[in-house]
C-alpha cells in the first residue's frame, strides 16, 4: 500500500496503476461501513483507492469540522489489507488562497439535509468532483446510508458526464441496529442506548408498510411518536418522499425513501430506509 500527500504525486503514479481503478472516499476515522466499500472495490478492480479528506466546505459554521474525529494511523492500518493508494490530500492544496469555484445541484439538495444544512451539498459536490477529475476512477463507491448524498453524487455524474460509475453499497449496522457513523463515538453510554431509537422507528415504518400501510402521514406520525417517546432524542425531521425526486408524499405509490435526522444530545444522527 502507497500513500500519497499531494495531487501532483498521484498524478506521477496514475498512469502506472492497472484499470479498472475502484475509488472510496472518506473523511477517515473508518469504521466497518467503510471497510465495506473497500473490501466492494476490491473485489470489483483491479486497483483500489481510498482518499481520507475531512472536506471543511461540507461544514457549516456552527458545525463540527474542528472535532471531527481523526486517526491517520489507525485509519491506514485498516486499510493495509485492501488498498493499493491512500490519497491524503492537504485542505491548503484543496482550496488555495482565493479560492471560488463550486458545483451546485440543484432540485434534490432543496430540502432534507440541504434545507438543514445550507451549502453542505456544494461542499459535497465540488470536492467529490476535484477528487474524480485527480483520482480518475472507473467505479466509485458510496453507502446507502447517505441515501441523499448518494442521489446527488449520481445527479452529478449524470449530468456532468463524468465518466465513471457509481455503486450504492448497503447500510453497515451494529448488532442494535444502529447506522455505523464515525459521530457514534460523540455518544455516551446512555446516549448511545437511546440511538437505537432510530432504527426502531425505521423499522416500524417497514412493518407498516408489510401491513399494507401506504398512507405516508400515517407513517411519519407513528414514527414520530416513537422517536418522542425517547427522552434523549430531539426530532429534526422525518420524512417519507419519492426514492428519485426527494418530495414528500402521501400516498405511497412506487419506492419511498424513509429518512430521518434525530438529536441525541449534541449528536446529529441519520439513517433511512427504502420502501418498496
């Protein structure tokens, strides 16, 4: 495994490397969910290469860029056995003095997430699309646990005709059901007890939804209800909308994505599931 510090020095190596090249990229601090895109490119490419980026222009001013967790070695470490690069780029070489050059998707970044977090998914965009145009991957891999980002990042590619491929890879979970996230190591003890609660209430919304259930406010209220029921846990929404388009719905007619963001303390938590 080589690791590489700049975008000129990846470039001295990118003609060497065998195609087809699977990319993941991280903000580090890897978990299982991580190593689960990883060992996915590994099995799909030839050449597998991972970049550990704690992008600052995906965070908000109130948000927690300065405590992000990091480990540089354990992160490497973990990758030892599946990865051929590690790019580790500098946010200085990222975003030089100056700097002002962004891509912006609009539509689907207009609420969820986006609405919660103004400029986030510009973040998203214009370093995912940096990172394509240095990495210069044939497949690139994403969970589906970022189930908005992930439509943003195919929009993207999509409409920009980038010429890769992107692959969704399913939601990694503890043994409770929770959503493995690096921001799970933010939770105390009885804080990460009370977490569970999101999944609970993703789940109810399958259980619904196997019932017969296809009354879309019928299932935000019930999922509300459980999430309040837990003292530690604040709502910041819950939503039942179109797998494509991001709108909400009231009727469940074709696949729904069921998403939440929930406070457990001053941890911001999200998780989600797709119905149908």
């Amino acid at each position: 495994m080589k690791t590489v510090e700049t975008i000129a020095g990846y470039r001295e190596i990118r003609s060497q490397l065998y195609e087809p090249i699977g990319f993941v990229p991280t903000m580090g601090y890897l978990h299982e969910g991580h190593l689960s895109l990883v060992k996915r490119a590994r099995e799909e490419n030839r050449t597998v290469v991972v970049s550990i980026f704690v992008n600052p222009t995906q965070f908000g001013p109130d948000e927690d860029l300065k405590n992000y967790p990091r480990d540089k070695q354990r992160d490497l470490y973990m990758l030892e056995s599946y990865t051929d690069i590690v790019f580790l780029p500098s946010a200085e070489e990222f975003y030089t003095s100056g700097y002002n050059s962004w891509v912006d998707i609009e539509g689907i970044t207009d609420v969820l997430e986006g609405a919660r977090r103004p400029g986030h998914f510009r973040g998203v965009a214009t370093v995912c699309t940096k990172l394509f145009n240095i990495v210069q991957p044939t497949r690139a891999y994403f969970a589906q646990k970022d189930a908005q980002q992930l439509l943003v990042i195919k929009k993207m590619v999509r409409e920009l005709n980038m010429p890769l491929e992107i692959v969704a890879c399913p939601t990694i979970r503890e043994q409770d059901g929770l959503a493995m996230s690096s921001r799970n190591t933010y939770l105390n003890q009885e804080q990460r007890q009370a977490a569970k609660v999101l999944y609970k209430a993703l789940k109810l919304s399958e259980e619904l939804y196997s019932d017969g259930e296809r009354d879309a406010n019928t299932i935000r209220r019930r999922m509300t209800e459980l999430i309040e029921a837990e003292p530690l846990a604040e709502i910041d929404y819950v939503s039942v909308a179109n797998a494509e388009s991001l709108q909400e719905l009231d009727k469940i007619s074709d696949k729904a994505l069921v998403s939440l963001a929930v406070n457990i303390g001053r941890t911001r938590l999200i998780d989600n599931v797709v119905l149908g």
